[in-house]
C-alpha cells in the first residue's frame, strides 16, 4: 500500500527529532527564567524552524497547556511567543 502525504507531513527524521529536542530544551529554559505568570515569554531565534519541526514544537507545547507562536519579520528576525 502506498504511503499517505498526510502520513509523511507527520514523520520527522533524527535530525529533526534531534532539532526538536534542541529547541524545546531552549524553550523550556527561557520559560523556567522569564515566565512570571502575567506575560508571555519571548524567545529569540537565529532562524525559523523547518515547518515539521514547527508544527512538532506547536503540538507539544499546545499539549502542555501554552499558546505558541511562531513569527517572522524581515527587520525583527524570528521568534516565539509562548503564553
């Protein structure tokens, strides 16, 4: 039986996995040291994330009860929201 699209947008390879991890390391990080319960928490990044490892980020910080948001400005740069 042929592989699905849907199926394949959902599997991440190591690397990606490994970059999930990597981020959502960071994230946790920032949130630990700057999150005081009234604001969201802005997080710098040097690049946006590939759209799996996005949607992979998005999904289990949704899960975990945060609104997150991912932007991109020419001038600003990358960054998320967590809230």
């Amino acid at each position: 039986m042929a592989i699905e699209k849907a199926e394949l947008s959902k599997i991440l390879t190591k690397k990606q996995l490994q970059e999930v991890k990597i981020l959502e390391s960071h994230f946790d990080k920032e949130l630990r040291e700057e999150y005081t319960g009234d604001q969201g928490v802005i997080i710098q990044l040097n690049n946006s994330p590939n759209p799996k490892i996005q949607h992979e980020l998005e999904r289990r910080y949704r899960q975990a009860g945060w609104k997150i948001v991912f932007h991109s400005d020419q001038r600003e740069g990358e960054w998320v929201e967590l809230r």
